[in-house]
C-alpha cells in the first residue's frame, strides 16, 4: 500500500491509497471476503450436481416423475439453511 503524499483530503476508509495489484486493494476494502467465497466453493460444485441430476430425471429428457420429485427434493435441501 502506498499512501499519496500531500495535502489530499481522504475520500471514505480508505482515502487515497494506491496498491500494488488489485487483489491487495480488494483484501484491504472487503477483508475476510475470500474466506467467505472458498466456504461456499464446494456447497457451488454440488449444486451444479443437483441440478444436473434434476435435469436428466426429468420426464422431458427420459425420466420419470417420480425420479424427478426425489431429486428436485434433494436440491431444495441442499439450499434451505440449516434450521437449528
């Protein structure tokens, strides 16, 4: 980070500030955002799963309606929170 030298006046937290790449100015503006994102990375590959599966037992695409019900279930699961 390389502060600007002057008399400048700071617009916001985090004033005039230049960085180096743009992903030292992102972890400084939106700090734990990557932590957050890598939490959701897996839970996003399983969905894309759901939803495939979800496709292909489809009644349209050869699947029959029960096949389909089961795994639209599944899915929904899959993204209603936890409920403790």
């Amino acid at each position: 980070m390389i502060p600007i030298p002057g008399n400048r006046q700071c617009v916001g937290q985090a004033g005039w500030l230049f960085f180096a790449t743009r992903e030292a100015a992102e972890n400084h503006l939106y700090p734990g955002e990557r932590a957050r994102a890598e939490d959701t990375a897996p839970e996003a590959g399983l969905i894309r799963e759901l939803r495939r599966a979800m496709a292909d037992a489809h009644p349209d695409r050869g699947g029959t309606t029960e096949q389909f019900i089961q795994a639209r279930r599944r899915y929904q699961a899959v993204l209603r929170p936890a409920q403790g």
